[in-house]
C-alpha cells in the first residue's frame, strides 16, 4: 500500500501556496513535478563530478561517463530493452519524434509513399511527418476516431497498401486518456511488412510499458513526464533499425573518423547523439526512474486509476458537464492492457470557455491546463476549440479531486 503523504513529501512545491490556497497541482500531463532524490542527485553532480563524458581520461570525466552510462542502463531495464545499444538520449519526445521522422523518411520513403497517424495525436506526432511530405512528397494516411472516442480499428487495417512505409501512433491521447490498442496494430502493422513507431509520452509515467511486450520498432517518452528534469528524453530503436538510419545531425560523439574527404560514424545508440549530451540530466532520469520504480508502477497505476474513477463520477454530478473520453473500466491491475482511460480528463462546462474556467480556477490554486493541447485536428474532430484538462500523478489525491469539483461549482454558479 503506497504512503502517499510520505510520497507528498518527497515533493516539497506541493506544500507552497498560490494566491493564499494550497496548491492542487492538476497539470501533470504537461510536466510533473520533481521529487527531492532527482534535485539533490543532479546539485550533487554539479558540485562534485561535473567533467564532460566520454574520451576524457581524468577521474572526474570517468566519473560522469559512468553515471551517463549507467543512466542508460537504467532506461534499458526500466523498459526491457534488449541493450543499451537501443536507448538514444534526446532532448524529449518531440525530439525523438523528428529524429525518426526525418532519418527514416530521408532513407526509406519517396514521393507517393504513406505514413499511418492517428486522429488523437499530438502535433509533435503530425508536423515531422508533413516537413517530411513538404520535402519528398510523402502522405500522411490518418486512423479515424469512432464516437467512442477509441481509434476505428477496421479503418487502420484498410489503410495499408504497397506504399505504407511506417505507422506512428501515440500510446495514450493527451488529451482524451484514451488508451490505445497498440500491440494490436504493431502486429497489424508487422503482418505487413512495416515498422511502427509508439509515442509514449503519455502512458510511459503511468503504467508499466515493456518492448519485448509491444515489439514496436521505435518508442519515445520524455524525462520530465515521469519526475525527471526537462530536456532529457529517450529514443528507443531495435537495434537492427537503428543501424540501418542515417546521422541525425552531425559534430562531436557521433563520428568515427573525419577527414576532409570522408566520414565514418559510430554504431548506435551514439551515432545519434552528436555534441555534448545532457550528462547530468540522464543522471536525474535515471534517479526518477528508480524512484517510481520503488514505489511499483503496478502501484502508480492503480492509485491513479482509482483517481480518475472517481474525478469522472464526481465531475459526472456537475450540471452541463461535457466529459471528452472513453469510461474508465480497468481494475487498474493490468499494465495498462485493459485501460481504456489514464489519468487525463478533458472536459467543458456549459458555454464557459476553458480559458475562463481554467483562469478563475486557478484563483482557487488548482492548476488546470486549458486550450487545444497541442492536438488541433482532434478538436476539429470534436468540433470544439479546446478543453480544460486535469491530469493525474502519483501524488495527487481524492481530496483534491474534490477541491477540484468544488471549485468547478463555484465559478459554474458564476456564469
């Protein structure tokens, strides 16, 4: 059974105030906040063992290339890569989105060829692919989105023909919670003949992923979504993948030999991570890592799973409440296989636009985010400019659930 206000307290912002109200942190679908173990480890390294890694001979060099490369270890058994030689360090998702983008359209597609998204993905997931198109010619084929808000299975398998080249879909929306069936249309995909590419930015920090599980080909997830610092991401490629891409961006790291005629280049995972990496940073990945790993992400998932069944039964009693998501009917003790709903809510009330709701809310000290989150085409989709959306973590509480429902109440009574 997980202490939560043991955990609170591992989280010290959570104890401030915001215009006099304890603060009821909702926005952890954008960035979560960071627990003191991956504070203190990345000040301590600053102090005592900041060199530059790789190449460098004298002990403190050493020291940082050990917990750089120790970091990615502990990525790799975080999500059951095969190797370390699988797990590139990116700045983020968005970032490990482009990479995959731009290599493999550079390397596999020409004009005519097809890449399957989905209506539910986030930008990051959709733009790479149309810089791509600007510049070779390609097509974005895109998985419908049923009433239900779950993705039209039926409609994936017909998308598929002799020029799809890889399917890129995100694990979990951003904006919906829903979960999307992603072993299953990896297996589709790779009855195919196609490589498929999972954005897990939003199911990584909230249930157990594991690649030998999904056997997708390219997975991404972001440091700062699960505890850790921003700028950190990790990019995951089978390895046989990996050797077949080319560089991302050239410079120091990446090469083998240069001369003015030629270059060599590493094998992965450094042949894409040219300059100097974010050496502390991964170190704070990877202390964030072990620490919701001490909690048990079979714990994490089943406290915020109890979370969201229970926002969406209280949210559910407030007049004209419009609720965008799928019904949360997990048990909560599955790895994430029979969620349908994670630990996001969007939802509108009446005719009050988000962005007032989401401001007088905040007056209250809930923080919300509001707007389109960075997911227009769903919105069209939905017919509506934006949502106010609050989002779920380790250390959040039913108590603040119900701040949340009270202070939805209270600015309602105000329109």
């Amino acid at each position: 059974m997980m202490d939560i206000n043991k955990i609170r307290k591992d989280f010290p912002i959570l104890a401030r105030e915001v215009y006099g109200k304890p603060l009821v942190y909702l926005d952890n679908a954008a960035t979560t906040q960071k627990p003191l173990c991956v504070l203190d480890a990345m000040r301590d390294e600053y102090l005592n063992v900041n060199a530059n890694v790789h190449r460098g001979v004298h002990y403190l060099s050493q020291q940082a290339t050990e917990l750089h490369e120790q970091a990615r270890e502990t990525v790799r058994a975080f999500i059951h890569a095969k190797s370390t030689t699988e797990i590139v360090f990116t700045r983020g998702t968005t970032e490990g989105l482009n990479l995959v983008a731009n290599t493999f359209g550079d390397e596999f597609m020409q004009e005519g060829d097809e890449v399957i998204v989905s209506t539910v993905e986030h930008h990051s997931n959709i733009v790479p692919w149309q810089l791509v198109a600007y510049r070779k010619g390609i097509r974005l084929r895109v998985i419908p989105m049923k009433d239900d808000f779950t993705l039209d299975l039926d409609a994936y398998r017909q998308l598929f023909n002799e020029k799809t080249k890889i399917v890129s879909v995100t694990h979990v929306s951003n904006v919906l919670g829903t979960v999307n069936p992603v072993k299953e249309m990896i297996r589709i995909a790779h009855e195919h003949g196609v490589p498929m590419m999972v954005d897990g930015a939003q199911s990584t920090p909230h249930f157990r992923v594991d690649m030998q599980d999904l056997d997708c080909d390219f997975f991404v997830f972001s440091g700062h979504k699960i505890y850790g610092p921003t700028g950190i991401g990790v990019l995951y490629g089978k390895e046989e993948w990996l050797d077949k891409l080319p560089p991302y961006q050239g410079g120091g790291e990446m090469i083998g030999h240069v001369s003015f005629e030629h270059t060599t280049f590493e094998r992965p995972p450094l042949k894409f991570e040219a300059g100097t990496p974010d050496y502390v940073a991964s170190h704070g990945l990877a202390m964030a890592l072990d620490y919701v790993s001490s909690i048990g992400m079979d714990n994490i998932e089943a406290h915020e799973q109890e979370l969201t069944r229970h926002a969406l039964a209280q949210l559910s009693t407030i007049d004209d409440m419009r609720i965008f998501g799928p019904a949360c009917t997990s048990d909560g003790a599955t790895g994430g296989a029979a969620n349908t709903h994670d630990a996001v809510i969007s939802f509108l009330v009446g005719n009050i636009h988000p962005m007032d709701m989401g401001t007088l809310l905040d007056r209250l000290g809930i923080a919300v985010r509001t707007g389109h989150h960075c997911a227009q085409p769903l919105m069209d989709r939905l017919g509506i400019l934006g949502t106010v959306r609050a989002s779920f973590a380790v250390y959040n509480t039913k108590e603040e659930i119900d701040a949340l429902v009270a202070g939805i109440k209270r600015v309602s009574r105000m329109f």
